[in-house]
C-alpha cells in the first residue's frame, strides 16, 4: 500500500512539472524547460524508493552490462554486408521490375489491347 501511495506522489510531482510548463508561460524556455526537468527529477527519486522502482534500477544495470557485452562487427565486415544487401536491393528490384513488366504485358495480351 504504502508503494502506491509513493507512485502515486511521484505520478503528481510529475505532473506539476509538466504544469509548471505552462504555469510559466510568460517566464524565459529555459525556466519552463527546468520546471519539468525538476518534476521528472522529483518523481524519480520518489519512485526509487518504492519496491518496482529499485526493480527497475537493478534490471537497467543488468542490461547495461548485456549492453556492455556485444561483439560490434569491424569497419570492413559493416562495408562488406553493407555491400551485401544493397547489391540484394538492386537484384531484387530488377527482378520485380522484370515481373512486373511480364505481367503488364500478359495482362495486356489477354484483354486484347496491342498498343
């Protein structure tokens, strides 16, 4: 219960960020900017207090780590499958265009129009 009570608080606070926006519309961007920053700030800290919010924090460490772990190919492997697929695209497209243009014509042929 008292894990909804705090979201609840940091749903508000993050609201009256938001309304701080508008609250100062005759105030300069970057104040306006800064009171939504500061409500976001203020309803995260008030969820890293609750039980999903310290779950959360364990699970964007976790995939920092897997993040941390991915073998980025080469310059030359990214060239050489770049090369790959855009010789695939020119291929796949002159064969589209090649069926397409058997179609048309079969198309043609059959309702008797010999343009």
């Amino acid at each position: 219960m008292a894990d909804n009570i705090k979201l609840v608080i940091a749903a508000l606070l993050a609201a009256a960020g938001v309304a701080g926006f508008y609250w100062l519309s005759d105030s300069p961007t970057v104040l306006r900017v800064l009171s939504v920053l500061a409500g976001l700030a203020a309803a995260a800290v008030v969820m890293y207090f609750t039980a999903p919010g310290r779950q959360f924090v364990v699970f964007a460490g976790e995939a920092r780590d897997e993040a941390r772990k991915v073998v980025w190919p080469t310059r030359k492997e990214t060239m050489q499958v770049t090369g790959v697929v855009i010789l695939f695209v020119i291929v796949m497209a002159l064969f589209l265009w090649a069926v397409d243009g058997i179609l048309f014509w079969v198309v043609k042929t059959l309702m008797g129009r010999q343009d």
